[in-house]
C-alpha cells in the first residue's frame, strides 16, 4: 500500500513561516514527482509547488520566492519551507506522487495563517 503522511502544519501569523513534511512508503519514490498541493475551503485544490525525479521545480506564481520545495529520495521525504505566510495561504495542503498516469495523496495538514 501507498502511504503519504504529512506533518508541520498548524496556525502561524502572517510574515511567520512552517516547514511541511511528507514520508512516503509503498513507492519508487526517487521515480516520482512529488510535490504540494493545497485546498481553501470553497475553493478547487491547486497546485503549490512540484520537483521531478530530475529536481526540476515548479511553483504557483502566488509562492514564487516565499515557498521552496525540496526532496531527499534517501530518506522518501518532500519538504516545503514556507515563509512569509499570508492569510491567502491558509489551506489543507496535501502531498503528492506522481509518475504516468497514476497519483497519491496524503491525508493533508491544516495551514491556517492569522492574527
């Protein structure tokens, strides 16, 4: 079985930051691109930020320069560091592998951003 578990998240004020975390177990992982994903609520999941297997990065231009997303295929673990954290980030952040046509999720963490 796959298993994505994420953790770091939790309230944070604005222009403070969190680290995120995900293990993964039951994949290839250093095959993967794995990277976040986040969810406010009524709104659709949105992409954050990705990393191939070749440590190509990709980012939401709303994060670009606040966010960094970082892997370690020894350990199976997807890192995003957050700073200056902004009300608008508030979301349930979920992890993600991907490779072909097939995709797993992580449960998701809360990331809530307030004074």
């Amino acid at each position: 079985h796959v298993h994505l578990v994420e953790s770091g998240g939790g309230l944070v004020q604005p222009g403070r930051s969190l680290r995120l975390s995900c293990a993964a177990s039951g994949i290839i992982f250093s095959l993967h691109t794995v990277g976040w994903y986040r969810q406010a609520p009524g709104k659709q999941r949105e992409l954050v930020a990705t990393v191939t297997n070749s440590g190509r990065t990709n980012y939401a231009d709303s994060v670009k320069d606040r966010f960094t997303v970082s892997r370690d295929n020894a350990k199976n673990t997807v890192l995003l560091q957050m700073n200056n954290l902004q009300p608008e980030d508030s979301a349930v952040y979920y992890c993600n592998a991907a490779r072909y046509d097939f995709a797993y999720w992580g449960q998701g963490t809360q990331v809530t951003v307030s004074s």
